[in-house]
C-alpha cells in the first residue's frame, strides 16, 4: 500500500467553518482519509460504505483487518440504512445519550461493507458530541468509519499533535479543533444481546448505562486483573496489545499510601539498576514522591480529569525516553473504570497489588 507524501493540517475551531470542512469532505468523498476531533479521541475517518477506504484505515493504522470500525453518524435517523432491526431499548439509549460517547453495535444491513465491520454481521454505531465532528460528517455527506487516529497498539490520540507523530504522511488531512474533552474512547456497548452488555468500558459510564438498563452487564474480560483469554474477549479489538507507550508500564494498585510507598520502593530499585523511571502520579499523592521524576495525571477526586490526560501522559513519557513508568491505580468506579482498562492494558497486566 501506497501511502500519501504529506498530510495537510487544518485547524477548525468553529463547526460554522464551512470551506475547510467542504475540503476536507470532499477528500473523504473521493475515497481519502481524514482525522477529525470528536468528545473522546481523534478519529481516523473514512467512508464507511467504501470497502476500499476501510482497507486504507487498516493499512495507515497498521490495524489487523478483523478489527471492526465504528461508524460515525451526523443524526440518529441516519442508522436506519445501516442496522437490519433497531431494538426498543436502543431507542431508548440514543434518546437519553446521544449525541455523546456511547457506541451500540446493532445486526447490520446488506449495505455495510464487511471490510468496514472486520467481517461480522454486526456494525457498531455512534453518533459523536463535537460540533466540528457533526459538521465535517455532514460536509463528508455519508457515514464515516472512525477508529482512534492512532498506530495500532500506541495510545489513542487527544490531541492533533498525537495524531501528527502516528499518522503524518499516512493520511490525507487532519482537522485540528484542540484538546478532546473525555480523553477515553466511548463505551461500547452490544444491543443485540439481552440484557445489553458493555463490550468497552469508555466514556459514558456504567452508573449512567443503568439509570436506563439496570440489568445491563459488563464483558468479565474487561474489567479483570489478569490477561484476557483471547477467545472470550468480545469486542476484537478489546483482545490486542493496546495503549502502550515504548516504556514498560507498571500499575500498582490498593489504598493510596500503600501505592506510593511501593512505587518509591520500585522507582528506587530501578534507579539502581541504571534504569529511567517515571512515576505517573495523582494530585493526592504526588507529595510522596519528592524529587524523583513525577507526571501529575489528574485527581482521584474527579476521575474525569485523569480520564482527559491519561493517554497524553503515557506519551509524554516517551519524550523523556523513560524506560521504565509506575503507575498509580485508581477507584475502578465511573470513569475509573475506563481508565483502568486502558491502563492495565498498556502494562500488559503487570498489576502489582499493595
Ligand atoms: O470514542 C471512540 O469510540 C473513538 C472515536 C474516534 O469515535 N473510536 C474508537 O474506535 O475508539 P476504535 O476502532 O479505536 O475502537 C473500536 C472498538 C474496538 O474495540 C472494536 O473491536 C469495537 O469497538 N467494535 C467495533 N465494531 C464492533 C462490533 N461490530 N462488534 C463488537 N465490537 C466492535
Ligand atoms: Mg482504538
């Protein structure tokens, strides 16, 4: 696969920014690729009825092809030519969530390339809260495949920067509207099943979910300590290497003091051995730490900001070429939850319990 020479960045920070949005549709329309900002993460976004542009979204990601997309819509009604049956209960969930970070995966209709859902019967769906994402989706002028506009593996772009190191000279154009506002991808969640089941902790939380399902389920597999066995993970991309930054990553997990008082004993045995640690620490508890090398990643009183920062940060460490990252665990409880299956992902599991 041949890939672009040079990526044009724009920057949008109104929806209302019609001739760059018209630019970067037209690109989409002629079978290109565009990076475009939504509530969660950046996307990388093509045609989604294009099994061609499917394929060039796998090849720029380097994503294995049975790893389906979701696809991207400017309005609710705009599924209807997408699924073959709408459940009452989905109804119910786009009326109270969307637009906002929750995908529902629906059995699909004959039109939905299987290039686009890595060859299921199923597609999943979402409607994003960004007004320059539901202003470049309608200027696209038909549904848009969107994973993270990431390498497949690396942390999921919150930034157009992010993108820039990962996709420069893969991709067509990206649109640069400034810093995502979640930080995590949206949850996923299957409405072909009953009762629902969450596939993909994300965004939208699993309190909020059941203020509609109170039966609602979650994937075991996501929310466990120890390496997912590969043939129950639900949704596929839920079963590979994901989130990593080039260090190795180390959660330590249990009561805050307990936590830094292991990771000082960790960092300090690294620092022996010749290593580069880092420590990825809360507000409460970087006091602890001292002078050794300290990135605040939010508070443990508003999971949300650790959710907003979290990927930046496991990039950042790369940049100070850090060998070796101790991160801190936290509640697994609203957006907790979605931070600590992305963060013991990126640490392939090596979970240390205080
Ligand atoms: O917030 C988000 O969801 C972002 C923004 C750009 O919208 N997108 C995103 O896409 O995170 P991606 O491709 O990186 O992750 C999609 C996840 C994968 O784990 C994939 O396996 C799962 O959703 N998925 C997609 N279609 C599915 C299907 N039909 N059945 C089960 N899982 C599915
Ligand atoms: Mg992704």
């Amino acid at each position: 696969m041949q890939f672009v020479n040079s990526t044009k960045i724009i920057t949008v920070v109104k929806a209302d920014d019609l001739p760059q949005l018209k630019e970067a549709g037209a690109i989409v329309r002629q079978g290109g690729l565009v990076a475009f900002p939504t509530e969660t993460v950046y996307g990388l976004g093509g045609n989604a009825l294009d099994p061609e542009a499917a394929t060039k979204i796998y090849a720029a990601k380097g994503r294995p092809s049975d790893n389906p997309l979701i696809v991207h819509v400017a309005q609710p009604e705009e599924i209807e030519g997408l699924v073959a049956k709408i459940p009452a209960v989905a109804i119910e969930l786009i009326e109270r969530f969307w637009p906002g970070p929750l995908t529902l995966v629906f059995s699909a209709a004959a039109q939905v390339p299987r290039r686009t859902t890595g060859g299921l019967s199923t597609v999943a769906l979402r409607m994003p809260a960004h007004p320059v994402a539901l202003a470049f989706i309608e200027a696209c002028g038909c549904p848009i495949a969107g994973p993270s506009a990431n390498l497949s593996g690396r942390p999921s772009p919150t930034t157009a920067q992010h993108v820039m190191a990962d996709l420069a000279g893969r991709i067509d154009m990206i649109i640069d509207s400034g810093h995502t506002g979640v930080g995590v991808e949206s949850t996923v969640l299957d409405v072909t099943v009953s009762p629902p089941q969450i596939l993909r902790p994300g965004g939208l939380t699993l309190e909020q979910l059941r203020e509609v399902i109170p039966s609602v389920t979650v994937d075991p597999t996501t929310v466990q300590d120890t390496p997912p066995e590969i043939d129950l993970v639900r949704a596929p991309g839920m079963k590979y290497k994901h989130y990593a930054p080039k260090a190795e990553v180390l959660v330590i997990e249990g009561k805050p003091e307990g936590i830094a008082a292991k990771i000082c004993e960790l960092y300090d045995t690294y620092i022996s051995r010749g290593k580069k640690a880092a420590i990825m620490a809360t507000t409460e508890t970087a006091h602890y730490y001292g002078q050794r090398r300290t990135e605040i990643v939010g508070t443990r009183a508003d999971l949300g900001s650790v959710a907003v920062n979290l990927f930046d940060r496991l990039r950042c460490f790369d940049a100070q070429g850090v060998d070796v990252v101790l991160a801190e665990g936290v509640d697994m409880v609203g957006l907790g939850l979605a931070v600590m299956n992305r963060l013991r992902k990126a640490a392939g599991y090596r979970i240390i319990k205080v």
